[in-house]
C-alpha cells in the first residue's frame, strides 16, 4: 500500500489525519503540485486525473477520491470508529461530511481555483489536459458559500461538542480542514462565531491534526 501525498495541500491531509486518528503508518510518496508533478506521465500513469490523494494497493488497485480512501481504511481498520457505528449514527455522519464537502471545502476550492494564476486554465479539478478557464464570479460566490457555511457550522457548534456526532468522526476532518484550506481565500470565522472558533481550537490540539 502506497499514499501519493502532497504535503501542503488540503485532501491528502484528510486522509492523513484520518491514518493519524487510526495509528496507522503507510508509506507515503510526495507528488509536488506546484512543478507540475502530478500531471507529468509518470503520474498520471498511475492517477489520470492527476490528483491527490491516490492511494494504490498491494495487488495495484488505485483509489483515487479522498472519501473513499477513507472508508476503505475504515472497513480495514475499524477502531478508532470515525464514520458511526449505528445506522443513525452512519446516516448522521453521512449527512454533516457531505455538508462539510460540498457547501464547505467545495465551496473554498471553488474560490481557490478560480483566483490562483496557478489555476488560470485548470478551474476545475481532475480535468488534466482539458482547459477550463477562470470565472472570476465564482471567486465571489465560493466565497459567500464559505462564509455562509461558517454561520451554519457554528449553529451546529452551539448545539453539538463535535460536527455530527458527540465524539470526533471523519465530519470533524474536513471541517477542521475547510477551516485551515479557508484562510487561503481570505475568509476566517467572524469573531462572533465563537462556538466554531472553540471546537477548532480543540480539534487542531489533537496529535492528528499535525498530520
Ligand atoms: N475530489 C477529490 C479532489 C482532490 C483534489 O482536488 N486534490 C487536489 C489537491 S487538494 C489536487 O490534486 N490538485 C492538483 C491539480 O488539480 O492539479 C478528492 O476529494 O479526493
């Protein structure tokens, strides 16, 4: 088993938080975005998309989603439970991780992408060698989309110790990190959003958000 990782970047740092959570060590390649290394044949032969995380398997079977990488390390390793463990609880997890997701991560990447000159003709993810220029709109609206997603998750926060369940889950992961991946747009938890600002303090004080 095999991680193509790229240190600063925000998917694969969910899969290794959520590894770290699990305590569990796998080898882990670099694959450097800004020089182009994930687009180059050597990668795209065993990743097409070009993204990261990719995780191959012993018998040479890539995932290539970052959620599902995670599943399949949780179907392997079970303990420490991180997507629920009854069916409301998986159901509930479900439902915050995909809000965290799209209305979240989507939203920051959204902005991200469409501003950064790095992504001039590459707007959109997981579309190596077809050109998708910026619309500078969407760096407006991802932002909105993230502020608006910052409101929600400290409502939740004021109601919950942790984003689906109480106890840490995989929600946790790419809230946390949605967080951090925000600062990049410029956009921070507004200083009334206090229940939100207490639960990422707790949640980056953990060992695995070092990862
Ligand atoms: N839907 C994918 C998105 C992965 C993704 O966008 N990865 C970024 C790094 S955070 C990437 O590889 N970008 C390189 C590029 O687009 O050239 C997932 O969740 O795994």
């Amino acid at each position: 088993v095999k991680l193509y990782d790229m240190n600063r970047a925000p998917n694969p740092r969910r899969v290794r938080v959520f590894l770290a959570e699990k305590g569990i060590d796998i080898p882990m390649v670099q694959i450097d975005i800004p020089s182009g290394e994930n687009l180059a044949p050597a990668f795209t032969a065993i990743n097409p998309r070009g993204l990261l995380p990719t995780l191959v398997l012993e018998d040479g079977t890539v995932l290539d989603e970052t959620m599902a990488i995670c599943r399949y390390i949780e179907a392997v390793y079970p303990d420490p439970n991180l997507f629920g463990q009854t069916p409301l609880e998986i159901a509930q997890v479900e439902s915050w991780q995909r809000r965290c997701e799209l209305e979240g991560m989507y939203s920051v990447g959204m902005a991200f992408r469409n501003a950064s000159p790095f992504y001039a003709h590459r707007s959109t993810q997981g579309t190596a060698g077809q050109d998708t220029d910026q619309i500078p709109e969407l760096v407006t609206r991802g932002k909105l989309l993230a502020e608006r997603f910052f409101i929600s998750l400290n409502e939740r926060l004021g109601q919950s110790a942790y984003v689906a369940l109480d106890r840490f889950t995989v929600a946790d992961i790419t809230a946390m990190i949605t967080v951090d991946f925000a600062r990049w747009i410029k956009v921070y938890p507004t200083p009334d959003q206090t229940d939100l600002a207490a639960w990422h303090a707790r949640v980056s004080a953990r060992a695995s958000a070092k990862a």
